[in-house]
C-alpha cells in the first residue's frame, strides 16, 4: 500500500498564508507528475496547481499570482505555498502523485483549509 502523507493545513485568517507538503515513497515520486487539488463544500473537487518532470507548472485561474508549488526530489515531496488567502479559498486540499508513465495515481487523505476571521 503506497502512503502519501500531507501535513500544514488548518485556520488562518484572510490574507495569510499556509504551506502544505506531501510526501510520497521516491519510488513513485520520480518524474511523477504532482498536483494538489481542492474540494469545497457542496463543490466538485478542482485542480489547483500541478507540475509535471520537467518543471512546468499549471495554476488554476483562482490562485494565479498566489500559490506556488514546488517539489524537493531529495526528500520526495511537493509542497504548496499559499500567499493571500481568501475565504473563497477554504477547502480540503489533497495532495495527488501520478508516477511517470502511469495513467493511475495516488491520492492523499486530505487536509483542511479554512480562511476565515
């Protein structure tokens, strides 16, 4: 069973920032496609931002300009730097690798994001 564990979500109120993480067995994280997606209540779930091998990034309208992802390939993890929160930005966010040459990946639990004063 592959384990991917994220970690830093929680309260914060609007205009600060959050920094999630995730880490993934290096035997799946190399040259892994990474993504971080969000599901609000009542919402379907949304791609976030993403990253694939080479470095080129993807970010939803909504974050442009406010989220960053990164990724560590010495300790096999993808963070998300969160700038400016918004209220509209509460949601639980996972956290998703999908291994080089694979159509499959894998999801992690879910951590909470809440902006709100």
């Amino acid at each position: 069973q592959v384990q991917v564990a994220e970690s830093g979500g929680g309260l914060v109120q609007p205009g600060g920032s959050l920094r999630l993480s995730c880490a993934a067995p290096g035997s799946i994280f190399r040259l892994a496609v990474l993504g971080w997606y969000r599901q609000a209540p009542g919402k379907q779930r949304e791609l976030v931002a993403s990253m694939d091998s080479h470095g080129f990034t993807n970010y939803a309208d909504s974050v442009e300009g406010r989220f960053t992802i990164s990724r560590d390939n010495a300790k096999n993890t993808v963070v998300l730097q969160m700038n400016s929160l918004k209220p509209e930005d509460t949601a639980v966010y996972y956290c998703y690798i999908e291994p080089y040459g694979s159509s499959d990946g894998y999801w992690g639990q879910g951590t909470q994001v809440t902006v709100s004063s």
